[in-house]
C-alpha cells in the first residue's frame, strides 16, 4: 500500500550486513491513523526495519520517507524531530533513575538550549516538564511508581514506563518492539486498551512488531509481514490469516513429515542459515 495519505514509506529498501541481504527490496507505507503490525518468524528482519526507520542503522539501498520527507540519511537522534518514537524488545530505562526522572528524559527532545538543560531536573521542582511528566504517570495508571527507582519494579510496570518515556516525546510515529513480550494476560489487555485509547484520538500513527497473534488481531487494523527480509503479504488481519504463504512461514501450514523436517533441520538452505544467523545478531 502507498498513498497519499501515508506517515511512513518505505521504498526499495536494502539492508547487508557482511555481505548477506538481510532486507530485501522492501517497499510498504504505513496509513496516518492507524495501527498496523510487522509480523514474521524469528529471523525476518523486523527489528532490523525498525532500526532503519528509526536510524540505529543506516540503509543500502531505497529510501525512507516520514510525511513526504526523506529522512533516509538523518541521524537517529534527528529523526525524533520528524515525529519518530519508539521502544526496545530489551527496556532501555535507566535503572538507578526513578519512573518520573526516567519520563523526563523522554522530553528534552522537545525543550531544546540551555534551558532544556535546566528546567526538567530537580533544580526546578514544580516546572510544567515535571507537572506534565507526572500527569503522563498519572494517565497510565502509574502514579504510585513516580519515586520508585526503577531497576527495582517488576517487569511489566517497566515496559508501561518505557511507553510513557515515547509518548512523552509527542511522537506522530510510534514504533514499539514486542511491546506485550513477558506481560501477563491482564497486562497484555490493559496495553492493549492504552494502545487502542492514545491512536483512538487520530494524533499518533503505531506500528508494532509483535510476535502475539491475538494481541495484534485485538489491536491492528493492517498488517505487513516478512520473511527473510522481503515482504510477503499486507493486508488486514484477517485476510493475513487466509494467506498460504503466512501460514507456511510463520502461522504454521500443514505439519510436514518428521523425516523432512529432520532433514531440513540438518541441511538448511546455505543461504537462508547464513541470513538467519545474521539477521539475529542485528536483530529479528
């Protein structure tokens, strides 16, 4: 799908890492508004497309629009300002912070010079930076952790914070990296409901690798999957669902017969073993 009314467009994007198509010519936008989902099996390439996006690391190959603008050579710490946020499969909150110091890092992208420096730290105790970061907590259920440091909460309760930390940053583009991973189901729901709640208002655009089946049919409206680095099906959920390839490479097809799978197990295609172990040391 490319259109007019796309946030984020990939065109012909490559990726190599040593030498190994690790993403292939991919070419999909992502619709203003909504919440799609890059799914695949482990070794696709989706975490891969998300530090490209997010410019962890550089393209081959293609281009990367955001609202029309190549951003395809633009630093990962530029891309913010053109409306990017995202989260990690491994929470990337600092740990000896609390929840609130943890949030207001999350705003010095949008208070920029010498003030930035000053005003979202404990010199200035009351700022609106501070007020707002503790409303954001608030919003999210998460008060009650606002002094806690944060290497000492539960898991779950980090992942809620770490979203927080993106939101803050005023994103039109939300990336997050299997965000339900190690909640429980409550927690899994609530996400959802927060998800569902924060792109309901039309301001924030999502596209979430997730590799929770249920998860992205309760959430999404569209669907890309890959495998191998190369697109193989777009759709919406249910139409995913219905299509041979995905269940072939990532739903499950039928059950193939254990010599053949003893025997793929064994002698894997030579360069599909060398992209998979590649692909999931820069990610999957």
């Amino acid at each position: 799908m490319i259109g007019s009314d796309a946030i984020l467009t990939l065109h012909e994007v490559g990726k190599n890492f040593a030498g190994l198509h690790v993403i292939d010519d991919l070419t999909f936008s992502v619709r203003r508004g909504s919440r799609t989902a890059l799914i695949g099996p482990n070794g696709a390439g989706k975490s891969t497309v998300f530090n490209l996006i997010s410019g962890v690391h550089a393209i081959d190959t293609g281009c990367i629009l955001l609202d029309g603008v190549d951003v395809s050579r633009i630093p990962s710490r530029g891309r913010i300002h053109h409306g990017v946020a995202r989260n990690f499969q491994n929470i990337r909150l600092m740990p000896h912070l609390s929840a609130l110091e943890n949030v207001l890092v999350g705003q010095h992208c949008r208070n920029s010079g010498w003030r930035g420096v000053l005003q979202p730290v404990n010199l200035i105790p009351r700022n609106r930076w501070r007020e707002e970061a503790r409303g954001a907590l608030a919003e999210a259920g998460l008060a009650r952790y606002e002094r806690a440091t944060v290497g000492s909460l539960p898991y779950g309760v980090q992942k809620r914070i770490e979203l927080v930390r993106a939101l803050v940053a005023k994103p039109r583009l939300l990336l997050l990296d299997e965000p339900a991973a190690g909640l429980n189901p409550a927690e899994t729901d609530a996400l959802r409901q927060h998800l569902t709640a924060i792109c309901g208002e039309g301001r924030i655009t999502l596209l979430v690798v997730e590799h929770d089946m249920h998860f992205v049919d309760a959430l999404c409206d569209r669907v890309v999957v890959l495998n191998f680095g190369r697109k193989i099906a777009e759709g919406t959920p249910d139409e995913i669902r219905a299509d041979a390839l995905v269940r072939e490479a990532y739903l499950g097809a039928e059950p193939e017969p254990a010599e053949a799978r003893e025997d793929r197990a064994q002698n894997p295609a030579p360069h599909q073993a060398a992209k998979l172990e590649v692909v999931q040391r820069h990610g999957s």
